[in-house]
C-alpha cells in the first residue's frame, strides 16, 4: 500500500515574518509619503500670461513703444496694482512676480498683456488658478484711483516656463537673474 | 573695470565682447536681434568686419554665444585720436536668438535726463587697473553720474567734457572703468527695475585715477542718430 507523502511543513521563525512584514510597511510607507510630498507639499511655479482693457485713454501710438514714457507710467501703475491686490490677497504666499509685457493702444482704450508667475503645489493648482483669477478680476472691479479697468475683458490662460522666458527675453532691460540692489 | 566685482551669469544679458581676431577688443551692447552699439575707437586702424567677431556670456572665453559681423557704422564725425562722437554700430550677419542670459537693453528716449548722483553700473571684462591684469569673469561695478561742470573742473578734466559726453564714478577716484572696457554699457535701471543703456564707454585718464573719473558717450545724445541708422 502506498503511503501517502506526508510533506512536514516548515513554518518561518517568527523573526522572519516579523521582518518581511515591516518590509513591506517601510516599502508603502516611503511611497506614500514621496506622493503627498509631490503631490501635495512641494510647490511648483506656474506662469500664466492674461490681458485686460483699460478704458478711457486716448488713442497714443507712444503706449506701444517699449521704453516710452507713457508706456513706463502706465505700466508702472498697473504693475503696482497687480503686485499689492496680489500682496493683500488670501494667495499672498503663491504671489511671486508680475510684469506688463505690452501695451496695445486702441480707441479710448488700451490693453494690458501681463505675465503672471505663481507657486503652488500640484494638487491646488486649479484652485489656485480659479483664486488668481477671481483676484485680478476683484481688482479691475475696483475702480479706486485714476484708472477704469473692464473686469470682463480679463483674459488668463497658464503657459509653459519656455513660452514665459521668450515673453520676458523678447522685452528689452528685464533680466531673468536679479543682483543685489543698488543705489538709484 | 577697477574696484568691481563678478558679475553673475545673465546678470547682464546685453553685454557683449567686440574681438578683433579672436582677441578680446572692446565691449558692446547688445540693442536688437542684429545690432550692437559700441565706441568709434574700437576700430581704430582696422574696420574690415571680417576681422571681428562678438561673443556673448559671462566668459570671455570659451563664449556661450558668438556671432559674426557684417557691418560697421562709424559716426560720421568722429576723428581718431579725438573724443567726441565716439560712437559705433555693429550689424551682426545673423539675428541673436533671446534667451535669459543674452537679450537687449532699452535704449533711452533722446529726452530722458539722467541726473547727477543717480547710481549707474558699469561692466566689462576691462583690466583690473591702468596696464594692470584682465579678468575671466565679465566685471560690474556701481557708479554715480557725476556733473558734467564738476567733472570740467580745473583741477579734473577742465573743460574737456563736451555735452554729448557724460561723467560717471567718483572723483575719489578708486571705482571705474579701465581699458577693455571701451565700448561697453553704462545702465541704469529704472522705477520698474528695467535697465537702459545711459552711457558707452569712451576715455579717461588711467583708470580710477582721484579727479579723473570714467567719461562716457551720452547715449541720448545720439539717440535719433542710432535710429536713423539702425531704425530701432
């Protein structure tokens, strides 16, 4: 009569499971703690480009040259605008920088093309647009002070950091890289 | 330059090298895709564009960019071994493309005034000191615009700075341009931190010498003469 192979099964020591069991822990957590860390911490900075009308001023030809008066007073105006709306906003921290790129004077109007560049982490970063876009279109709502500002003419769209630093290189005396600053 | 320090890289995007067979010349600054504007001097004795090439970049060498010259403009009444109209453009044979660390400085309206005391950089890759050692790393160094009765005072240039020049550093003396550094930009930046190019450089006595400081081309002198070769 055949005998059935009784196969004695070998359990692992105790201190063996114990360790694949930790293992595995150590494995899942690292992983999860990397996608919070990416997903949810890290901030990542997202240029956006935007325009808006800003209405009744003249038709001048001068707000269309870069280095001409008008069009330094105008945008410095503007870019103080944006910069403290931003600065006095709930997303102060994500606010980095802002610059007007052109001014295309039309009738009784000119528009305003701005650059935007932000930071956030990745999971807010639709919220974050919606909220900088609220921010701006508060801001050209508002009409305290010399300019009247269309907030339904208010353009945002998000672009790549290559398409931000072809903006800013095409325009002249920016640079992408600040020195200390220095006496006036 | 004398008394500056190491520029950082893309601090001054528009700086470039004028090299006169591959040897560092004179500096230039870098106002469309295809012009240059620099000092008249640079070419003294040779203005055969072949001869010259200009490099971009913090380096001298090897350059981060270099591109070939096509044309020389010379201002019509400059006179060699004389100061005034000590002005150059330089037409490039083929467009620059902008990137973060090469892109152009504004070019001021001919009726911005720039006044006395305001502070101004001065950069180059100039000697350290008069006949002194060149350095590798392209050099900065911050200077006030200096009154022009000031700076024709007896016992400084007494006389010698005409209108279309323009004084720039210390009557100190210590922290100015040297030579190298012809040709090369004085700017300014404004309220908005965009920076415009103010003065070229052009002569001295020496290099931070105490009464002589650097004397520049008033850029806004020969603004409607840049146009009008250029059409910027």
């Amino acid at each position: 009569m055949y005998r059935p192979v009784t196969t004695s099964r070998t359990s692992l020591p105790l201190w063996m499971i114990a360790l694949i069991v930790f293992g595995v822990l150590a494995i899942l957590g690292v992983t999860i703690g990397l996608l919070v860390h990416f997903l949810a911490v890290e901030n990542t900075t997202y240029n956006y480009r935007g325009s808006f009308k800003v209405l009744n001023i003249p038709y001048n030809r001068n707000y269309e040259r870069e280095t001409s008066p008008e069009n330094n007073y105008l945008s410095e105006i503007l870019e103080t605008k944006i910069a403290d709306a931003f600065h006095s906003s709930s997303i102060y921290r994500q606010y980095i920088n802002s610059q007007v790129i052109t001014l295309v004077p039309e009738n009784n109007s000119v528009t305003a093309h701005i650059w935007l560049l932000f930071k956030a982490p990745r999971s807010t970063k639709e919220n974050t647009r919606r909220r900088i876009e609220s921010v701006l279109h508060q801001m050209l709502s508002n009409h305290s002070g010399s300019l009247t500002t269309d907030p339904n003419s208010l353009r945002l769209m998000e672009i790549s950091k290559a398409d931000a630093e072809k903006i800013i290189n095409s325009r002249c005396g920016r640079r992408a890289r600040m020195s200390a600053t220095y006496d006036r | 330059v004398k008394g500056g320090s190491n520029a950082l890289e893309g601090e001054w995007p528009w700086q470039a090298s004028l090299k006169k067979n591959g040897q560092h010349r004179c500096g230039a600054s870098l106002i469309s895709e295809r012009y240059l504007v620099t000092a008249a001097h640079c070419f003294r004795m040779a203005q055969n564009p072949k001869n010259y090439t200009v490099s971009f970049g913090t380096k001298v060498s090897p350059p981060y960019m270099q591109h070939y010259v096509q044309q020389i403009i010379i201002h019509e009444d400059y006179i060699q071994g004389e100061h005034h109209d000590d002005i150059a453009i330089i037409l490039l044979t083929e467009k620059v493309i902008f990137k973060n660390d090469v892109h152009r400085v504004c070019l001021p309206e001919a009726t911005q005034i720039f006044l006395p005391g305001e502070g101004v950089v001065v950069t180059g890759w100039g000697a350290f000191s008069y006949n002194g050692k060149y350095p590798v790393l392209l050099q900065k160094a911050p200077v006030k615009i200096i009154d022009t009765n000031t700076c024709n005072s007896r016992e400084a240039y007494d006389g010698l700075v005409q209108d279309t020049m323009l004084c720039a550093g210390y009557m100190e003396g210590n922290i100015d341009a040297c030579q190298g550094d012809s040709g090369g930009p004085l700017v300014y930046p404004n309220s908005r931190n965009i920076w415009y190019l103010v003065g070229i450089v052009s002569w001295g006595v020496e290099c931070g010498k105490v009464n002589k400081p650097g004397v520049y081309v008033r850029v806004t002198a020969y603004r409607n003469w840049i146009a009008s070769k250029t059409g910027i």
